[in-house]
C-alpha cells in the first residue's frame, strides 16, 4: 500500500487527478471505476480542466461507478447519475453510452445487482478503481457488517451514512435508505485502486481501516489485501498516522 501525503484538498485533488490522467493516457480505451461524493469532486474538476486544456481525451474509456441510490430518478439531482453528469460526464468528450451506474430505478433489486454485476463483467474488468472512505470505513455502500459482501448488492444505509449524507437533502426523511453497490469482491479484482482522503474527521477511520485489523467491521481495511492500492490523503486526514 502507497500512501501519498497532500498538503490540503486542493493538492489531494490535483495528485489523485494525475493518476487518473496517467490511467487514460497510458491506456486511451481504459475502465474507469469512479466514485461520487464530497472527496473526488476536486479531483475531477481537475481532469475537466486537462481535457480543456487538450491534454485528455475520454472518447475510449469506460465507466462503471460504484453506487446509486434505490428509488431516485436519473433527473434527481442528488443521485449518482446526475452527480457524475454534472462533475465529469458533461464537461468531457466521454461517450455516454459507455458510463454505468446501477440502475436505481429498477424496483427488482436481484435484478438490478446481476444487471450491473453482468455490465462489469462485460467491460472487461477495472483497470483503476477510484474509492472514497465512509466515516465507518464504507467503500462504496458497503456499510460494515460480518462479512465481505462479493457482489453488487442492495443495501439498508446505517444511521451514520444517512446522517452523513443529510447535507444533500432538504430533510433528514429525504435521504433514501436504500442504494445498490458494487460488492467488495468486484472491487478487489480492479487492477489498482486509488483512495482519496480529505480531512480531520477521517484521521480514526484511516488508522482503523489501513493500520487495524482486516474485518468485514471495517469494510476498507479488505484493501490491505490488494496488491495495488494507492491512497492519497491530505495532511489533517493523515493526523493521527
Ligand atoms: C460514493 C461512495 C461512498 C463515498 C464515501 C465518502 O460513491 O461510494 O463510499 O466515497 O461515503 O464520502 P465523502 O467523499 O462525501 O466523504
């Protein structure tokens, strides 16, 4: 495991950028798996501004993101789609037939999980896999529990996500509860992950995650197991390592 010390979030954002950048530009036709979130958001400000500048080009590469919420429309501003959308997908030459997301609006979740479990397998499998880390060391929406689970699957948020997403809905009733997830098992097979980290308030679960045991308690200390996994975290998120 690498860790890469940034000074702040914008030094976080502009490093785990050029690992992104050096992905699309060693392999054009690359498999991208992209994460949402408060954390990546710099980071992909910062990839819109290198495909300005001419310095990227997106029209071969794939995505498939984590999550998405159960029950919110694509048109829903707060779901995945609409946030990939608004921070990369629109502002870059990607073709958008090749950016996947669960299918939140599939009411059948078995099916929903195989659909999207069927997509990945169809890409060819994740070159880079881009990870944000929960509070409760959540990856993706693998919230902690007694085992790993494989698979994409339909999750029951926990109190703590919820209260932690609060800040994008109006009220605390609006948060869905439910989200289907790429399953840990995918994510482990990504030929390299890269994990952005930002801020004090993530310093414990760090600690607990890459320093600590490795238990399903802690979703992301599975990633001490990956052969390739580069974190990037500013110095506050890096306070108590
Ligand atoms: C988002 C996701 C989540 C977030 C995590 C951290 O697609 O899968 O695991 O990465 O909740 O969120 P932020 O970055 O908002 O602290």
């Amino acid at each position: 495991m690498k860790i890469v010390r940034a000074k702040d979030y914008e030094d976080m954002s502009r490093k785990a950028a050029n690992i992104l950048a050096a992905q699309v530009i060693m392999k054009p036709n690359c498999v991208l798996g992209l994460a949402t979130g408060s954390t990546p958001i710099g980071a992909y400000a910062q990839l819109v501004e290198r495909y300005n500048k001419g310095d990227l080009d997106f029209s071969e590469v794939t995505t498939v993101n984590l999550d998405e919420y159960r029950g919110l429309p694509r048109d829903n501003d707060q779901s995945y789609y609409y946030f990939m959308n608004d921070n990369l997908f629109g502002k870059v030459n990607i073709n958008p037939e090749r950016t996947f997301l669960p299918n939140g609006m599939e009411p059948d979740s078995e099916k929903a999980c195989r659909d999207y479990d069927r997509i990945i397998e169809q890409t060819g499998g994740v070159d880079l896999q881009l990870l944000g880390l929960g509070h409760n060391g959540h990856i993706g929406f693998n919230e902690p529990g007694d085992a790993f689970e494989l698979r994409t699957n339909c999750v029951n948020l926990t109190e703590s996500t919820i209260k932690a997403n609060q800040r994008f809905f109006a009220s605390i009733e609006d948060v869905p509860r439910q989200a289907y997830t790429m399953g840990i098992g995918t994510i482990m097979r990504a030929k390299k992950i890269l994990v952005v980290v930002s801020g004090e308030d993530k310093a414990q679960i760090i600690k607990e995650a890459f320093f600590g045991a490795i238990t399903p308690k802690v979703p992301a200390s599975v990633l001490q197991l990956h052969r390739n996994v580069t974190i990037v975290a500013d110095e506050a998120a890096l306070s108590l390592i």
